[in-house]
C-alpha cells in the first residue's frame, strides 16, 4: 500500500511501469541534489589550502635556487653531472620511461644499468633536453636543489616499500614466468 494512486494508474493502463521506474529515480536524485552536507565547502578550503601550499614550495624552491646559484653551487653540480655520468652503450635495447615536469621521457638502457636503476645504485638527470645518468648520491644532491632536474631517483621510503611475499605463501610459486615477460 506503499503507492495506492501508482498502482491504480498502472492497473488503469494509464502508465506504464518504465515511467513508474522513471519517476521514482528522478524524485531520488531531487532528494541528493537538495542535501547538503557542507562538502562542497570542505573540497574548496582543502584546493584553497593545496594552491597555498604549492606556492610556499615554489617560492622556497627558487629562493633555495637563488643562493645555490649565488654559491655556484649550480654551476659545479652541471660540471659534476656531467663529467660523472654514465655514458649509455649504443647496443641498448631496453627502453626506460621516467617523468620530468609531468612528461614522460624515455632512455635506452642494457640490462646491468636497468637493474643499478631499479635498485637505486643510479638516477637520472634530465638537463637542456639531454639525460644523464649519475651516481645515485649525486642525483640526490641535484634533487636537493634544482628538484626540476631530476628525472628518476630511486628512494627507500615508507611509502614505497611493499611487503614482501615469503617462499611459502606466495600463492602463484606454482606458476612459471615467461622469459619474454616484462613488466
């Protein structure tokens, strides 16, 4: 007895139970529209506090800039990347993707740079549209103070770490992996 005058009309053949179905979904969705729970003003003070937060970091990261140029700590680190970089062999056939500014790149490697990259022995530097790959120390250094430079730099955090799944419990031991996989 929910809707007496609803089932009267279908009965009736005066309408039709899509346009029942269709009423129904249209007075549930007036319902959300109508509640306000004070989100929308929530999601604009959390954007608010993100741009003002973006710009405190743009602004210390070119006042930090600034007196690393001032020291010429800039120019040595150029002279230092670029005189220690490892130089890419001709024969790689692995292609590396990384992003800088939000573009993903890409370089060549063999194998042996492959796994010195994924184990963080070695980072990259992107610097007048030419990579560098550098000893993973000095990447941190010019991760320190030119940030846009730096392409790939392999860190041990906390939030990059993942359990890792022992011998016995790993579900998929049973299954072989191909050679060809890659990931």
């Amino acid at each position: 007895m929910a809707n007496a005058l609803q089932e009267q009309l279908l009965k009736a053949g005066l309408a039709s139970k899509q346009k029942a179905r269709d009423v129904k979904t249209q007075k549930r969705k007036q319902k959300k529209v109508k509640i306000d729970d004070g989100s929308a003003d929530l999601k604009q003070q959390i954007a608010q506090q993100k741009l003002e937060q973006a710009e405190k970091d743009r602004a210390l990261n070119e006042k930090r800039f600034a007196e690393a140029e001032e020291k010429g700590q800039v120019r040595g680190l150029i002279t230092e990347f670029t005189k220690f970089a490892i130089s890419i062999p001709t024969d790689a056939e692995i292609k590396f993707n990384f992003t800088v500014n939000n573009k993903i790149l890409s370089v060549y490697v063999n194998e042996k740079l492959q796994g010195q990259l994924l184990s963080g022995a070695v980072g990259i530097i992107r610097y007048e549209d030419k990579s560098y790959l550098v000893p993973h120390k000095l990447a941190e250094r010019v991760n320190l103070l030119v940030p846009e430079w730096c392409g790939y730099l392999w860190t041990d955090t906390d939030d990059n770490q993942t359990e890792q799944v022992t011998k016995e419990d790993d579900p998929y031991a049973d299954y072989a992996i191909p050679d060809d996989l890659m990931w």
